[in-house]
C-alpha cells in the first residue's frame, strides 16, 4: 500500500530516542519509502527531532497520527513494554508494523499483537536487525549452501562497555525493559536459533550484576539453548565490560562438515573444511537498509509478514537479506522470557511452557 499520489511508502516514526536515527537513515536511502512524520510522548523532543529531519509534521499525539491518510506504515522505537498497546493501536488503524525488537515483554502480548495484524489484514515485523547485519547474513548463507554441512553448534558473543544514557534509563528497568535477556540477549538467542535450523526446546541462563549490583537487570548473561534437533548453543552477551568503548565479538559454528570462525573484526569469516581455509565474501550493506526493504517487500506483496522465511537460515531471501516472520518473533520473545525466568529460578526452563502462553 502506498499512500494516494505517490509511489512511496508513508512511515510515520513513533518514538524519537537514540535507535530512530537508524531507521530514519534506512528510509532516507530507500526510493520506497518516505519519512512522513514523528510521534513522540515528549512535544520537545518530537519538534527537534522533526527539526533535525526535514520538517516533517511532528505529534505528541498518537491517535491524530495514526488517523493521518498519507501514513501507510509506522516504526515502532518506543520502550519495549509499550510495544503491544502501540502495535495494536496502528492495527486497528489499518496501519504495518515494523517494531524494534523484541515484539513484546511477554508471549502473551506477543500473540495479541501477532493475532491483531492479521484481523486487519497488515504487516507485523519485528526489527531484528542482527539476521540483516553483514556477520548474521554471512553465516547464514554458507550453512545454507551446505558447505558445512550439517550444523550441530554454535557459540556467540557480543560484549561491550555500559552504552545507556544514565541510571533512569528506561533499558535497565527490568519493568519497562523485560530484562536484558529480551532487550539485547533476544539478538543472540534468535540468530543461533535461525542459523542451527531447529526449534529450541529448553534455555539455561545465568546472569550477573558486573557494572553494579544496584542495578535492576542483569548486564552480563550465558545462555544455553538446547534444540530438537540435536544442536545446542552457547550465548554470552554483555554490557558491562571495561573498556566502554572496546566492542568483542566471538562467533563459531561447528558443522558435520566444516567449521565457520568470525571475529569482530571480520566480517569476511573464517570456513574451515577438508578442502582448506577459506573466506565467506564480505557483505557490506547496512543492516537496516536490508531490513527496511524486506518490510517494505512485505508491505508491498500485502502479505504478513508470517508468510516470509522461516525459522531456519533456509529462510534467507536473495540478495543475502532475511525475513523476520511474526513466528519467528514470538520465539524470541519466548527465548528472552524463558532466559530471564531461568537467571530468577536458576534451573532449566522448558520453551514448551512459555510459548504456551504462561506469561501475562
């Protein structure tokens, strides 16, 4: 759907923090898309951000904006507990959905969401943006080449300095938040889930107060999935690590065949089997670019976004990008809740359960 006189997309960006700036850049790229306003609770910062960003009309007023005829889609930048009344306000305005991750704070809210785009008939896509990342979509394409056969484990790890703003911010209030599990770890827990090409049937966590135990979420996690296919991965992600500006990321995945090594700085990772050493060939789109374009393939197609990829990396779409169906998301957030439950008891939660809808 396009709105009536142009042959571009309409999106209207609600929320104005830090990761809107991304998304505006994605839409200013694309010949699909136009950026036709900003909602933002804070009048303030909703004018300055329209300042910064052409002019576009501003709005502390969600529902005169969702009622706008030139707004054909929304994107969703707001804290992550406010996500479901958000997405669901712009369903039932007949507007699509791309929504920063994770889809929600629980299953339940989730389905309900999930349920509402597909009542009135939009696309629902939540940003994982990590699967459209150059490292993401590399590691994807050589196991769905086969080149590596079979893959039975993967190991990543993303760590790096403290990057929140102060001690209010609303990412490390477990209440607002879901918990570090749902607002950061759910990347790591979605790509290795995507990559082994199984469904996760149990998660063990454990989580730590490195920065300080004052705070309210657990800033460093390892988190372990267990897979119905037999494969397992390790996860460790952190936003604790000193020094703030050092970034580390460890990626391995061991396949029947061969073996893929990638560190940060190469996105042309490591393949390692009988025949030798080689190099996945680097990727060097940006990640919301790809991602913005595969919405708007959706968006487009009038299809959900259910009905792109799959839960495997099988699902990457040409061009090396990926689709985030609505299936998938919903086990993300069922991954983070059930990470976030197992740092609280200590013990192994069963994916079962959680997606079962046993979370409010």
């Amino acid at each position: 759907m396009t709105h009536e006189g142009s042959e571009t997309t309409g999106v209207l960006i609600i929320g104005v923090g830090f990761i809107a700036g991304a998304h505006v850049g994605a839409i200013a790229a694309s010949s699909r898309a136009e950026l036709v306003g900003v909602v933002d609770a804070d009048p303030a910062r909703a004018a300055a951000f329209s300042y910064g960003n052409g002019g576009v009309p501003w709005t502390a007023d969600l529902t005169e904006a969702l009622a706008r005829p030139e707004v054909d889609a929304v994107i969703i930048c707001t804290p992550n507990g406010t996500h479901e009344a958000i997405g669901m306000a712009a369903a039932a305005a007949g507007k699509h959905v791309l929504v920063e991750k994770p889809l929600a704070t629980s299953v339940a809210a989730a389905r309900r969401m999930e349920q509402a785009s597909a009542t009135h008939g939009t696309v629902l896509m939540a940003a994982h943006t990590h699967r459209f990342y150059d490292y993401g979509r590399s590691v994807a394409e050589v196991i769905n080449s086969g080149e590596i056969g079979t893959p039975h484990f993967a190991r990543l790890v993303i760590n790096g300095g403290w990057i929140w703003p102060d001690w209010n911010a609303w990412m490390i209030d477990p209440v607002k938040s879901g918990g570090h599990s749902l607002h950061n770890g759910v990347h790591l827990l979605d790509l290795v889930t995507w990559w082994l090409g199984g469904e996760p049937v149990r998660v063990f966590a454990r989580g730590h107060k490195q920065t300080a135990s004052e705070l309210g979420i657990h800033d460093h996690l390892e988190m372990t999935v267990e897979l119905d296919n037999g494969a397992s991965a390790i996860c460790e992600m952190s936003r604790a690590h000193r020094i703030g500006a050092v970034s580390q990321r460890e990626l391995l995945v061991l396949g029947d065949a061969g073996v893929i090594e990638q560190d940060l700085d190469g996105d042309s990772a490591q393949i390692i089997t009988e025949s030798g050493i080689g190099l996945v060939p680097t990727l060097a789109r940006n990640g919301f670019a790809i991602q913005l374009e595969a919405w708007l393939d959706a968006v487009r197609g009038g299809s959900a976004a259910g009905a792109l990829g799959g839960g495997s990396a099988a699902g990457v779409l040409g061009g090396g990008s990926a689709a985030m169906s609505t299936t998938d998301a919903v086990r993300a957030v069922a991954l983070g809740v059930a990470s976030e439950e197992s740092i609280r008891t200590g013990v192994p939660v069963e994916l079962a359960a959680v997606l079962a809808g046993r979370d409010a």
